[in-house]
C-alpha cells in the first residue's frame, strides 16, 4: 500500500514566509527559523517545477536564514 502525499509548498511557502516577515518586523527572531521553513517549501517547488533561478534565490535565501540563527540563538 501506497501513501501519496500532495503538498502545496507554493501556498506553504508564501503563507510561512509573510509569518516570517510580521514576525521580524515586530522585534521577534524566531522568524529565522519560520523563514527556513519558507526555503525548505520554495526549494521543494523549484524543483519540482524546475525552476533553477528560483532554487538558487532560494539556497541564498536559507543561507541568510541559517546566519540568523546562529546569530540569534547559537
């Protein structure tokens, strides 16, 4: 048996990272690690849309995402 999942990491993407940007807006890091979790939905639909560009916008992105992190919590 099975199991197949679908995720919408395009909707997931965009609704954690406007999360992410309310939270950082408002003086809260942990917004680094919903920020991550943003990367992680857009890697997962750049490639499975192919989209190269946007993957490495998204690498990029997690990077800032891991810096702030361990500026804030490590």
């Amino acid at each position: 048996m099975s199991m197949n999942i679908k995720v919408d990491s395009e909707f997931l993407g965009s609704s954690t990272a406007l999360v992410g940007a309310f939270l950082m807006s408002t003086g809260y890091p942990v917004a680094f690690f919903v920020f991550l979790v943003s990367n992680l939905f857009f890697i997962k639909m750049s490639l499975d849309k192919k989209m190269k560009s946007f993957l490495a916008m998204q690498g990029a992105f997690m990077t800032t995402s891991l810096i702030g992190i361990w500026n804030n919590f490590l």
